[in-house]
C-alpha cells in the first residue's frame, strides 16, 4: 500500500518506508535514501526532514561545502532511521564523537587527505588507544564517508593506508588446577551460578545476564541465548549511558547449547527459589555485566587470583572442549562464532596439542 505523492509504503514486516532523493550519481541517475518506522506519522514527519535536508544542500554540486563535523552530524541522523541496532548506533557514533571529530572536525569535507588520516592514527596511538580500537574507529570513520564516494565529492582516504597491525594475544584459559580451585570455592557465593554457566556453556556476560527461565527448556535440557544486556552511551539527559536488552551479538550467536548434567542440577536448585525473571537476576531486576564483571573481580581477589576476568571463562570452556578432542565446527557452534576459522584463529594453540596427540598417535 502507497500514500499518493509522498513516496511512502506499507512493507510486509508491517513497518512504513518512505523514500527521498539523496542525490545523483556521476551518470546522472538518481541514488535514493529510505527511513523506516512502524507509525505513519512518525514515518512522514521523518521523510519531511530528509527531504528538506537534502533540497538545502545542492545535491547536484561538485561537493559538500560543509565540514567534516556537519557531515558526521547528517550521517548520525540518518543512522537513526536504518536498520541496525540502537547500541550499534551508539557505537558508532562515540566513537566517531571522541576520537575523529576533536581532530578532524572543523576540516571541510572535501578538503579532507589520507595525510589527514595517517595523523589522526599517530594521535590515537598517542592516547593509548589499542591498536585493535584504532583499526575499528578507521572502519566506521570509513562507512560514513561511503557515500561521499559514491558521490565522487571525496577520493577514497582508506585505500593504500599505513594502518597499524594488531599484535595477536594468546587466549588465556584458566588453568585445569585454577579452574578446580574456583569451582569449590563458589558454593553458595553471589557468582557461583553466573561462573558456572560460563564455565559450561561458553556465553559471554552480556549473554548469561539477558538470559531468562523462559530460555531454558529442562524437559530438552537446552538454553536458548537470545538476547544480551549492554550499557550503551546516551545523548542527552542526565545520564551518560543506559543499559540495554537487545537481540545477540550476530545470526550466528542464536544458538541453542545444551545443559550438562552438574549445570542442570545447579539450575534446577536455582529455579526454585528464583525471585526474577532473569536467571541470575534478584528482586524482579536483572543483574547487569558492569556489576556481575565487579563481584567476580572481588570474588577472584579473595581467590588470590585478581589477574583473571570474567571472560576468560567462555575461553576456559572452549580450550577445556577442544583438550578432550571436541572438533572445531562444533565449539565454534557453541560459542556462537561466524566461522570455524574464526575458532580457529583464536584457539590455535589449543588445537596445535591436539593435532600433536594425533600425529603421535600415528607411530603407536
């Protein structure tokens, strides 16, 4: 169903989609911008911006006489309308806020060299950003020059960059006699039940703390994850950062894992006295990772092993898989991981003593 004249449809996912005239290509043809809301009204008044947003700013010009800043600033509310994540978007844009635009900023758009960029890594590095976050702020500063590209208003910056190279850490897994000591000494302590669900299932903090007795089938014996809790930075108000529940990581990391049978039992105890519809949550709330990262902290200082965080056991339950011979397709599935490869590149030592076992094997 189309509004006559407006250029707004009703799509079959029940959400309304306007369309609006972004630009024109170096050949002339017409390149479109879409907003999508599940409110026609909302949609419309949405569609009204862009429209009037871009019929100010000469589409058909050689350039874009504004600054970077401004740019950025368009890119962001447009960000708004697609369809990605409310966190992904917040994301995006700190990062671009804190680490592109004090640099970069007030430099008109299509002023803007790869000289320009080769400086702001030199001072990203001179913050003490990881080499790892440097690379991720170049492939969002990227994305949002894509259309400017396109457009031929800016040259690609990003082609033959001088970009930093991430050094690969090994993956720390709790050794088998830490992993033991942990494990007896959580009994009846605030984490024993988030620590063992790592431990046993490989999901991330954000993971354990979204999931809900509704995601556990016992008749299966199953967890379904399907969602995670995550504090995204805010514009605006008085608070700096919210906690969100959204959907996973990626369509890989939706996934079932099953429950093993000292888990079960662990669940099972905890499942009568629940008080919260979150698994590890209290008084009808959800616990969130900051605090659940917090008391493991302290729980492992006691521990005399303060060197150890929270994720280091979804690395434990993986490395633990693959020593007792665990193939590789079936860990990454667990974990949730776009690719074997992926599991691969990650636990290669891991799955360098298992390789060993079986060339040596072949001698006996």
């Amino acid at each position: 169903m189309a509004r006559r004249g407006e250029n707004i449809y009703k799509r079959k996912d029940g959400r309304w989609e306007g369309r609006y005239i972004k630009g024109r290509t170096p050949e002339g043809k017409i390149r479109y911008g879409y907003v999508y809301d599940r409110f026609f009204k909302k949609l419309r008044k949405k569609l009204l911006y862009y429209k009037a947003l871009y019929a100010n700013q000469s589409l058909r010009a050689d350039s874009f006489e504004g600054t970077l800043k401004e740019w950025l600033n368009q890119w962001f509310k447009e960000l708004e309308s697609e369809p990605i994540k409310l966190a992904t978007q917040a994301s995006y844009q700190y990062k671009l806020e804190h680490y592109v635009i004090p640099y970069l900023g007030n430099k008109k758009l299509a002023q803007l060299n790869q000289e320009d960029i080769q400086l702001l890594i030199k001072q990203l590095k001179q913050r003490k950003l990881s080499i790892s976050s440097i690379r991720l702020v170049l492939q969002i500063f990227k994305r949002s020059l894509r259309e400017a590209v396109d457009l031929t208003w800016l040259k690609n910056l990003f082609d033959s960059l001088r970009l930093p190279k991430v050094a690969r850490n090994k993956v720390a897994a709790l050794p088998k006699k830490e992993q033991k000591k942990v494990e007896h000494s959580l009994l009846e302590k605030k984490v024993e039940l988030p620590v063992m669900i790592a431990l046993n299932t490989g999901m991330r903090i954000g993971e354990i703390c979204a999931l809900k007795w509704e995601d556990i089938d016992f008749s299966t014996k199953e967890i379904a994850v399907k969602r995670t809790l995550q504090r995204i930075p805010i514009k605006g108000g008085s608070c700096k950062t919210k906690v969100i529940e959204g959907s996973v990581k990626s369509e890989s990391s939706l996934r079932v894992i099953p429950i093993n049978p000292t888990l079960f039992a662990l669940l099972k105890k905890a499942a009568i006295a629940k008080n919260s519809p979150y698994v590890i949550g209290r008084k009808q709330h959800y616990i969130e990772p900051r605090t659940l990262s917090y008391q493991f902290k302290k729980f492992m200082k006691n521990m005399e092993l303060s060197n150890i965080h929270f994720h280091q056991l979804r690395h434990t339950f993986a490395t633990r898989l693959l020593e007792i011979g665990a193939d590789v397709a079936t860990v990454s599935a667990l974990l949730g991981h776009r690719s074997a490869k992926m599991t691969l590149d990650i636990y290669v030592d891991s799955t360098i003593e298992q390789r060993k076992k079986w060339i040596n094997a072949l001698s006996k």
